[in-house]
C-alpha cells in the first residue's frame, strides 16, 4: 500500500513540472532580432567632391525584416562630423547618427 501512494505520489508530482510547453509573443516597441552579416565590398567609388564622407554600408529594419542599404557618399551635416554607423544591441535596433 505504501509503495502504491508514493507512487501516486511521485508521478502527481512529477505532472506539474510536465505541462504544456508552447510560447505566444508579439513584438511592441523595438525589438529585432540581430541583423544578416554585413556584405563587403572590395571597391569604393571614388568621392563626389571635396567634403564628402563615405558612409559603409548596413542593414536596416523594414517591415518586419532586414533591407541591405548599399554605401554611399554623403555630405556629413556640420563641419567635423562623423558617422557613427547603426548597431544591434541588448535586442535593440539603434539607428546610425552623425556626431561631432
């Protein structure tokens, strides 16, 4: 009689940490997750004038998934500016931004 209730015992027990195993989640705010590998290119057009900063290709998040923006050559917005490319950090997406 012992053996038959611990048992039933053991295996009551043991259901509670046998429960149903599934996930539903969405997605609020900005939270992606991490971005393909950057692509590399060997060859950079030469600049357009005096001036101009190259900004190296990156991803980005649209609608849901991942866009490659080719570089590109850009006139950096004040004198002494520097890019600061975009980045993927603590499952965020931060965008790039010029600095001083």
């Amino acid at each position: 009689m012992k053996k038959k209730l611990l048992a039933l015992l053991f295996l009551a027990g043991s259901t509670v940490f046998a429960g149903p195993r599934f996930f539903v989640g969405f997605g609020v705010g900005g939270y992606y997750p991490p971005p393909p590998r950057p692509y590399v290119s060997a060859y950079v057009a030469p600049a357009p004038g005096y001036g101009y900063a190259y900004v190296p290709g990156y991803w980005y998040p649209y609608g849901g998934r991942y866009v490659w923006r080719g570089g590109y050559w850009a006139r950096p917005p004040y004198r002494g500016a520097i890019w600061v490319g975009p980045r993927y950090y603590g499952g965020h997406y931060y965008r790039g931004y010029w600095r001083r």
